[in-house]
C-alpha cells in the first residue's frame, strides 16, 4: 500500500506544481499581452567598449559579443578603409551607433532584434562610380510570396560574390548591383530564384514554397531543432493539422501510408484499438519491435495490454489476468488498445519520425529501433487572447463482410447421398449437438463409417454441406414448421454503424515575452458491436515563455481519463468472438431469433439448450450484451524545460518531465440464474510512473578558420526511473446475491488470493556529441553514449555505443543552377546501438503456491540467462537527397544495412531438465532495406496547383544464425501450443523473419505431386480421399511483405477549397487465414458450390445415384500409381487445416492437417484517404466581425480496397494481435470505414 500512497502524493505533488506554473503564467503572460516590444528596448541596450582604431566590421562584431544584438548588412555598405576609435562607457547602444555611423553616411534601422545598416541615398541619383570606374546601379524592390504577402528576412546577393542584403520587414531590399550581375533570391521553405541585373531599377520578386522544404527545421533527438540539410541520417514530419484532419483511429494511424517505412498494423481496424508500428523493418526476434515514444521531451511506455508474465511479458500487468487469452496466437485478448491512443491529435505541432540507430543514438537502448518525437503546441504569437473551436463528427461503417454461399443450408457431410436432415417423428429437422452431426439412418454412422466431425477441424454446428434451401418445411430448433430458405444478411448479425465525435476548444495567445495554449478536449465513441464504447477526455496546457533574455522556459502538460467499455474481441475466442461465433456456430439458414431470447423474464439467463446447434450459442449473446468489463486509464504526462543562454558560445538545458498512470480494471458479469449467486466480479488496480530527468551543455562556436568551420560540442546525462504495481482479484463464487465484491465475507468457499505484477526500471545515461560544419555545405555528427541499466546483471550494467553521421550538400559547392539541379545532398551514417532488455531476465522466478495446505513456493519454469549482455545493433546507413526544377520535383532515397546480434531469446529445454526453457544470448538477425521518397509540385498556377508525393520501402529480415543448438525461435502460434495443431510464425536461420510454419503435403519426388494415403482406416474404397501430411512443421509461407509504400496527392483550387487523397498499399507477403480455412470445411464458402450445382465429374452415389459431383484429386499413391479415383467432393474440401486431429497411426498425418491451402499471397491496395476542406475566405470571415478564420473539411477515411488477393472479401488488414507474429488471421473482423467532417472556427 505504501506504493499507492507514494505515487499519489508524487502525482498531487506534480499536479500543484502544474498549477501553480499555470496560474503564475497567466497572470505574466495577461500582463505583457498588450506590450509591444519596440526596437527602442534594443538600442536602450548598455555596453561599455574600448577599442583602438580599428575597421567597423571589426567594431561591430565586438558590440555583437558584448549585447547579443546581431548586424545585418552588406559589403559595399562599410567603408574598406576607414578605421575608426571607440571609447563607451555604459553607454545605451543607439547613442554609440548614432555617433559612429552618422559621421559615415550609414543609416541603421532595428527589425526582429536585428540591426540593419543601410548607406544613405546619394545625391548624385542611382548611379555611382567605383575606384575602378565600373557602373554601378542602387536596386531595388519588394519580395513576396504566392499569395501576395511580403517575405521578411530574403537573402538577396549577387551571385559569385559575398555582396548582399536582407529584405525588411515589408520584403523591401535595396543593393548596389552592376549590370549582368545575377541576383539570387533565397530563404527556407521557399523556391531559389535568380534574376540578372538589367537596365531596371525595381525588380520584384515573387518567391514559391518548396514543395518539400529541403532547408526545413527538423526537430531531431533530444528535442534539438537543427536544418534537414545538415543531418546525415533519415528522418520525415508530418504536421499535427494534417494528423487532426485525417480523422484516423489514432495519431499513429494517421501516419501509415505517409512515409516511406513506417509500418502501421491496426489489428481490429476500429476505434481505440492496438496499433503496432514498425520503423524499417524487425530488429529483435522475441523483443519489441516498436519505436521509442517521445512526447515533448517525456519517453512515453506504449506497451501492449497483456497479461504479466515476469519472463515473457514483465511489462503486462496482473489486472488483465482475467483474461486468459494469449497476444502470442489467435486467441486474443481483449483489445484495450495502446497508450498512444490518448494522445489528443489537435494538441500537436508536429510528429518527426527518427529512423534506424543513428538518427536516434542519443537516445540508446531505447531508441534502437527508431523514434517518434511528437511535440505539442505551446500556442504563438498573435493580438489578443485567442479561442479556437472544433467539432468533428464520424460515422464508422463495417463492410466487406465475408463472401458466403446462400443455397445450402445446415448439415454435416453424414452420407454421400443427397445431403438430408435428420428425421424427428419422420419430418426433416434442424441438426442440434456441439458437432452439427447426426447419424445416416441409412449406414448408422457416416460416409464409409467415419465421423466426419473430426474430419472438419472441430468446425460445429455452422457446417452448411446440408440440402439445398428451396423454401421445404423443416422442423426448427423450436418444434414449428418453417420454411428453409437462405439467410444471406445473417453475417451482419449484431453489427451497427458506429459513432464517434469531438469537441475540442482552445484558448492561446503571445507576443514577444511568451506564448500559451490552454485546451479541453471531448471524444464518445459507440463501437461497431452492442455494448461497447468508449470515451476520452483531455486537458492541456503548453506555453514558451522568456524569462529573460538569457532564459527562456517551455512548459508542457497533458492530464487525459480514458474509459473503455467492453473493448471488442479477436480470434479464437468461444465465449465473446462474435465473428467466430457468426462462422463455427450459425449455418447458412441461421435466422439469429436467439439473440432477442437470451434472457428469460425473470432476468436469467435463457440458454436455448445449446441453441442454435452448439454449446456455445445462446451464453455468448448473453456475454456480449449483460457482460460488461470497463477499463479506466488515466494518464499525467507533463515537462518543463529551461533553455539558458549563459554566453554567446555557451548553452545549457535542463529538462523534466514525469508519464505517470493509473489503470483500473473491472469486469461485472451478472448473475445467471435466480438465486443471485452465480455471477462473476473481477478487480485490478495498476500504478506505472516513470520520470526522466535530461541535462545538456552546450559549447558553440561559428566562423572559425577564416569564417569557414562552425562547430558545436554537447555534454549531458540522463536519469530514467519507471515503476510499477499491479493487482488483480475475483470472485466466482458469491455468497452474496448481487453483491460485486472481493473482499472477504463474500465468497461462498476459500476466496482466490490475488495476482500481482511490479516492474522496476532504472537507467542512468551520459552522452557527448560534436556537431561540425564547413562553408555550411559539408556537416559531421559523432556521438557517444553511455548507459548503466538495471536490467543487467550486477557489475555488468555499463554499455557503451558510439556514432557518427555526414552529410555533403554538393549543390552548394557546385553552385548548381536551381532551375536544374536545387539541391543535391548526400549522407552516410554509422551507428551502434545496445538494445536495453526488459527486467528481470537474470533473475529467478519463484511463483507462490500451496502444498498439503500449507503455503509453498515453486520452482521456476524458466531459467534465467547466465553471462547476460545487451543485444547489440550495428548499422550503415546511406542517402542521396536530390531537388529538381527550382525543387518542384524532390527525391530522397535510403540504404540501410544492419546486424543484431547477441540476441535475447527463450530457447526450450528438455523435459529432463526440469524447466521449460533458459533465456540466452543467441543468434544474428540482418536487416537491410531501400526507401524512396518522391515529392512533385505537377502544377504549380495561381488558380490551381497539384503537389503529390509517393514513399516505397523493401525491408529484408534474415536470421543469420542461432548458437544454442537450435536451428528456429517461434514468435506466436495459432492456438498457443507451439504448432501442434496449426501454423506458428517462425525465425530459422537462413529463413527471412517471420515465416509461417504449418504442415504441407508430403510430395513425391519423382512426379511432384502430393502423397495420398493408400487404404485409409484399412478401407481400400476410400483411396483417392485422402492425402498424407508432413510428419511435421514446414515452412508454407512468409509475411514479410516485399514492398510498401503510399502515393498522396493534394489539389489547391483558387476558391479555398483542397482536396487530399491517399492511398497505400503492401505488396507481397503471406498470410494464414484461418477464416478461409474454416468457411472452406464447413461448406459456407462460395468455392464450394461447384460441385454441389452439378460441376464435377460424374459419380455414382453409394446407393445408385448418378451425379455431377465427383472430383479426382490430384496426387500418387506410395507405390508410384496416379490417382484417378473419382470421389465425393467433400474429400476435396478436407484439405482445408484449422484444427488438425486424424492420426492413422505409424505418424501419418490426415488430409486435415494440411494448413498449406489457407495461406495466400497479401497484396492489398487500399484509398486510405479522402479529404475535401474549405477554407472560408478571410474577407468573409471579418465582416462577421466575430470569427477570425473558419474552415470545414469532409473525410473518408479507410475507404475501399482497390485490389486485395485474399478471397471471399477476408480482411486483408485483419492479423491476429499486434506483436510479432504478424501473418495468422482467424476470425478477423470485417473491413471499417468511416465518413465524416469537421468544424474549425477562430474567435
């Protein structure tokens, strides 16, 4: 309890102290909201200087050092010759600058904090005379942007020179140029353009945005902002008003499809689901894949819900015990979704994404698999104190539901007759019993007197290989008459349209002193199922604020409450998969009466008596709609950071932050029957609270070695803590009625004692990194870094990793014409990366017990690792960065190639040892990749433009090798036993990472074709029927896709309206669908009509019959003879695995173990994204004399597929869970896609 009470005060503790920053905020920044700073606050600057006669460049760059105050100005505007004595003694600066300048004819205006010097007019006109009487001509003009606004700050100098000049404030210049001189027009963000110097005295200029902004300021590790054109590795941005507008599930969906190797898994495809994100492909073979979390400086945990497991899952927590399920197979939890999921789009500024090791050294174990920095907005400046509203609304609509056959009805295969009913009384009757099987009264048993229950992977009572559905009067499940006829619409059972809206308002304002935002934030969302939704409620306060000149500060703070209630369930699951249950339990003439009489008048729970045909029918209805297990998250993640400059070459910053959670877990499912008593109520409480503490010094130092070498050295350190204490409770036997309770006096019987979970993480970091640049077109990076980790063992906590990155803008150099060649970059980097393993895999663990009635403790199960150390990745990376056509056309392409090694696997032990297996240092694991990225401004008019963008990204994974004497490392399996029954997904070594592991058909070698048993169950009448599986597990596939990728286009009408669209796509890659598998045996499939409609070959029933239904399946029998028996087309959907059982002895495995024909190729591409915005125009908008600015948008989003290879509409996007066993698919549910808009007015 005392960890209960210590994070309470240390949550109440930050929480005064966030308010008390807010409130002194506030009233500092209402205070100075109307000041204006003026130029006179810099020229009131005081200095004191002494200096000998010297040239004014010199004088200048000496009040610089001593005032922080900058001079712009351009060669011919100083005197070459004059030199001039100085003498101040705390003197305000205008006054020094009057009685230096005005005797030189230099006039000086202040703009930005920035002096700017300027010769005064001369009498005799434009035109002057140099000493080498070369004609010069004063020019000038204004410099704007497309949409007529002037530029501030425009570089203008003439071309082959160091002559130049800034444009002002209005985008006004003025310099003295010759004619034929070539000006060049230059700023960030916007197109290079040259002019040559004519016989015209004004020359305005008209500069286009750059269609990728090549000289953008990114933000990069540690929250440094640095220039994109000086980094030597990879890295992309996406803004937050594009990630808000998108309307995706969560802010990392919104990314999927936008940069080139971000892999994006949304498993449910819904709202608040788990979502997995890859970053250039799999690092680890049993550790997390995903990319460290950074959120304004904060490392944010995404961990998965799963339930705690000390070795395989030390980051789960007790409070999902309850669920039994496992994120390793197909039958999956329920899905709590991520943490990210918390995070308000409309709080974010921008979200940079880090690849590979070297773009995140600084970051260490961490970071080695990439980092996302999101950085939330602190509001700007502006008059006034702003408030900005949003409203968006969704409606969220599942299609593509499965493909299904709607002409035969229920039945199993239990004659190879014409399919029947079984008889009751004589009529024909709906089958009922777990295995949708009934007895041939013509044999007594089935065809050649084999149970095909077992033949069809435990496929129930949603068996459809009855008779045709004409209307015929049948007995139903309740003794009436009904007609059989076709349910087609009975896959939609239970499923609805699903809402979702936002409300989201903001108040923000700032001047020069400080900016704030302050936000609160609504969202409801009401699932696609009954029963389900959930709920998000953020607050937020961001602000910059200028303590004083020399310190400014940034405060971030996010306090968000998560509720979600009754999250959706995947995969294989018999007591709440509805999908499941709509396929295994419901044949096609299934008319779903039970799911209005799952409950009986008195409240209990009605159980239809197994109804429809299965035992786990009726209690399921009751599950989804009386059940009810709510999770409660509420997270604090808040920062400050104080930037210091102490002198003009040193800086230092300090930064804080804490992510502290609390997660509470309850599940009330009513009682079932009269008495009251037999319900169930299940309780957990989770505390995870992590602090991270960052120190940088910073030494800088520009224009050394005759103005050429600018260099910045960096020292800091890092100290990371995260804690966490779970416990989980339930009761089962109530003594009670109605009472949802653990505590004692309630149980009927012994109560369960309870689960717990802890996790304690400490790391501490130091770091040092030398930024260096030469005449700003040739950069070098060199990091070191240095962590001690608690998870290691003792003595051995200490790991070191260097790097070193470079980047060679040639186009600088070369001078290359921009109307060709804009920008040419290329870039190389190295990095070494030690993977920081979870706690406690040095450790034993012993699990408490009770023996003889007496409390024990239990022996592990798992061994910890002996000589334990990091997994080390070591990478290169290379990139060529290339801008055309004044950078209308931009392309970006990557080569990475890297090794893993030592890595942290359970390698399985015999059962002599008496554990089940030893966490080892093992094994290398090779990525290597290419990206490109392709940007194009098509059309760029002023009445229209058409900018588009395409990335692709090929990853290769590839174990190279394992030492511990085994030769493959299982990730998931289909039902959790390890491929017993069904496909795993698998590294071996030569293989590439994730292959599907399942059994195949045994081939004979001479002809090619697979094995069939001769005389199965000793019945020489059944050769032909039946095909010999591989003794054991095979690889049938891989899902590693070989390409991804996504094209985005953006059209810009006149009129303010826009319209976006995205697609992406994977192409390549395997899955294992275990839905196909299943609709193929039980007769549900569309494939298997064939036959049944007379398209087969001819065949003579066992009592006469002649038919159309006779299929030769294709294979060669042990001795060497092609088969050519004709057989009954069931035989020929057998082959179809889901859950493998007939053994005929000696190891020879049946045709229903063959899991190779569910495995498809997953090409899918799919319209992500549709949006159209309006925005208002701005003359509109001010005669309202109420808004400042408005806008509306219309989103698609998940829209349709525009070619998938997967069957019978099965969701393409639809894996099992979001680990790393992608490429199992069982029981996924169907494709969503959601239309809405959204509302955005300034006040």
């Amino acid at each position: 309890m005392h960890k209960f009470a210590n994070s309470n005060r240390t949550v109440i503790f930050f929480m005064r102290v966030a308010l008390l920053q807010t409130g002194l905020l506030f009233c500092l920044l209402t205070c100075t909201f109307a000041e204006t700073l003026r130029g006179q606050e810099v020229l009131n600057k005081k200095l004191s200087l002494d200096m000998p006669p010297s040239d004014l460049k010199h004088i200048l760059k000496a009040i610089t050092e001593k005032t922080t105050v900058n001079f712009t100005y351009s060669n011919n505007t100083l005197p070459a010759r004059q030199r001039v004595a100085v003498s101040a003694r705390n003197e305000q600066l205008g006054s020094l600058l009057q009685r230096l300048l005005s005797p030189l004819h230099i006039t000086y205006e202040v703009i930005n904090e920035q002096v700017i010097l300027r010769r005064e007019k001369a009498a005799e006109g434009n035109m002057i005379i140099d000493a080498g009487n070369v004609l010069f001509q004063k020019i000038s003009g204004t410099v704007r942007a497309t949409d007529g606004s002037p530029l501030p700050g425009v570089g203008v100098m003439i071309l082959g020179t160091s002559k130049g000049t800034a444009t002002d404030v209005n985008g006004h210049f003025e310099l003295e140029a010759k004619e034929g001189d070539v000006l060049v027009f230059s700023s960030i963000g916007f197109t290079q353009k040259r002019i040559t110097v004519g016989a015209a005295a004004v020359i305005d200029v008209v500069l286009a945005s750059t269609a990728t902004s090549l000289d953008a300021v990114a933000v990069t590790a540690l929250g440094i902002k640095r220039s994109k054109r000086t980094l030597g590795y990879s890295q992309e941005e996406v803004k937050g008003a594009e990630v808000a507008r998108s309307n995706a599930p969560n802010i990392i969906n919104a990314l999927g499809g936008k940069m080139a190797g971000v892999n994006v898994t949304n498993p449910n495809g819904v709202d608040g689901g788990s979502t997995r994100i890859v970053i250039g492909g799999n690092n680890a073979i049993q550790g997390d894949n995903q990319p460290l979390i950074i959120v304004d400086g904060m490392p944010m945990a995404n961990d998965m819900p799963t339930q705690y497991n000390v070795r395989t899952a030390p980051t789960g927590s007790a409070i999902f015990a309850g669920d039994k399920a496992d994120a390793t197979s197909t039958s999956s939890p329920k899905d709590y979704g991520s943490p990210i999921n918390m995070i308000n789009p409309e709080d974010i500024e921008s979200i940079s994404v880090l690849k590979g090791p070297t773009a995140a050294a600084l970051y260490g174990g961490k970071g080695a698999n990439g980092v996302i920095l999101i950085t939330t907005r602190k509001g700007a400046k502006r008059t006034g104190l702003g408030i900005d509203y949003t409203y968006g609304y969704k409606n969220i609509q599942p299609y593509r539901f499965l493909k299904l056959q709607n002409e035969f009805g229920a039945g199993g295969m239990v004659s190879l007759n014409e399919p029947q009913y079984r008889l009751v009384n004589g009529k024909p009757a709906l089958t009922s019993g777990w295995d949708g099987m009934y007895v041939d009264p013509k044999t007594g048993s089935g065809p050649y007197g084999i149970n095909t229950y077992s033949q069809a992977g435990w496929s129930g009572a949603g068996l459809s290989w009855g008779p045709r559905m004409t209307g015929q009067m049948i007995t139903w499940w309740d003794g009436t008459q009904q007609a059989d006829v076709p349910q087609p619409d009975n896959i939609r059972q239970l499923y609805r349209n699903g809402l979702q809206s936002t409300h989201n308002v903001a108040l923000s304002g700032g001047n020069e002193w400080g900016s704030i935002r302050a936000s609160f934030s609504r969202l409801s969302n009401a699932a696609v199922l009954p029963n389900s939704d959930y709920s998000r409620n953020t607050f937020n306060l961001g602000a910059n604020v200028k303590v004083t000149q020399k310190v400014n500060m940034q405060i971030t703070s996010s306090y968000i409450v998560n509720n979600y209630h009754n999250p959706p369930q995947l995969g294989n699951n018999d007591a709440s998969s509805w999908q499941k249950r709509l396929l295994y339990n419901a044949g096609r003439n299934y008319k779903g009466e039970d799911i209005a009489m799952y409950k009986n008048p008195d409240g209990t729970q009605n159980t239809l008596s197994g109804f429809p045909w299965a035992g786990n029918g009726g209690y399921m209805i009751w599950n989804l709609l009386e059940n009810s297990t709510d999770q409660n998250r509420r997270k604090l993640i808040a920062g400050v950071q104080l930037n210091y400059e102490a002198t003009p070459f040193l800086d230092f910053i300090f930064r804080g932050g804490i992510d502290n959670n609390t997660n509470e877990l309850e599940t009330r499912n009513p009682p079932t029957d009269a008495l009251g008593i037999k319900g169930y109520y299940g309780h957990g409480t989770e505390r995870d609270n992590a602090s991270n503490m960052d120190f940088i010094g910073t030494l800088h130092k520009e224009k050394m070695v005759n103005g050429a070498l600018n260099a910045k050295f960096s020292v800091g350190g890092t100290i990371y803590r995260r804690d966490m204490y779970g416990q989980f409770n339930y009761n089962d036997n109530w003594s009670i009625p109605y009472i949802y309770s653990v505590n004692d006096g309630t149980y009927l019987g012994t109560p369960h004692p309870p689960v717990e979970s802890q996790l304690r993480k400490r790391m501490n970091s130091v770091y040092s990194f030398l930024n260096l640049s030469y005449k700003d077109f040739l950069y070098l990076d060199i990091t070191g870094r240095n962590d001690w980790s608690s998870a290691l063992p003792k003595g051995q906590w200490s790991y070191f990793f260097p790097s070193f990155a470079g980047s060679f803008v040639f186009s600088d150099l070369l001078q290359t014409d921009p109307a060709v060649l804009s920008f040419g970059k290329l870039r190389v980097a190295w990095a070494q990366a030690a993977v920081d393993p979870a706690p406690y895999q040095v450790n034993y663990n012993f699990t408490a017990s009770t023996f003889a009635g007496q409390a024990a403790v239990k022996l592990p199960t798992s061994l910890p690792a002996f000589g334990f150390r990091p997994a080390i990745n070591t990478t290169i990376d290379f990139g060529l960065v290339l801008g055309f056509l004044n950078n209308r056309l931009n392309l970006d392409m990557r080569y990475y190639r890297g090794k893993s090694r030592n890595q942290i696997l359970r390698s399985p032990l015999p059962l002599s040892s008496g554990v089940d297996n030893i966490v080892v240092n093992t094994g290398v694991l090779e990525n290597s990749g290419v990206e490109l990225i392709l940007n194009a401004k098509i059309i760029d008019q002023k009445n229209f433009k058409w900018e588009t963008g395409l990335n692709l990204a090929h990853s290769n994974n590839r174990l190279l090798s394992l030492s511990d004497g085994t030769d493959r490392v299982d990730m998931g399996s289909t039902w959790n036993d390890g491929g017993a029954h069904g496909p795993v997904v698998s590294a071996r070594v030569g293989d590439q990472f994730g292959t599907i592991y399942g059994y195949d058909y045994m081939y004979d070698k001479a002809t090619g074709l697979p094995l069939m048993i001769k005389d199965p169950f000793g019945k020489p009448e059944m050769n032909g029927t039946m095909y010999q599986a591989t003794p054991g597990l095979v690889p049938i596939g891989n899902a590693t896709p070989r390409l991804t990728g996504g094209i985005t286009n953006t059209f810009t009408f006149k009129n303010g309206i826009s319209v976006g669209t995205l697609i992406d796509c994977k192409i390549g890659g395997d899955i294992w669908s275990g839905t196909y598998s299943t609709i193929m045996q039980l007769g549900q499939a569309p494939e298997t009509l064939k036959e049944r409609n007379g398209g087969g070959l001819p065949y003579t029933t066992p009592d006469g019959t002649k038919t159309n239904w006779g299929v030769v399946l294709p294979g060669v029998f042990p001795d060497g003879k092609v088969n050519d028996n004709v057989v009954h087309y069931y035989y020929k959907y057998m082959t179809y695995g889901v859950w493998s059982s007939t053994d005929l002895g000696k190891g020879v495995k049946g045709s229903d173990w063959i899991d190779k024909n569910g495995v498809f190729e997953n090409t899918w591409v799919k319209m992500r994204e549709i949006s159209v915005n309006y925005q208002v125009p701005a003359s509109f908008v001010k005669r309202t004399k109420i808004f400042q600015s408005a806008s509306l948008s219309l989103v698609g989003r998940d829209l349709f597929y525009l070619y998938t290879t997967l069957p019978d509409n099965i969701n393409p996007e639809g894996v099992n869970g979001a680990g790393n066993a992608q490429g199992l698919e069982f029981m996924s549910l169907p494709s969503f896609r959601s239309l809405g808009f959204q509302v955005r007015v300034s006040f």
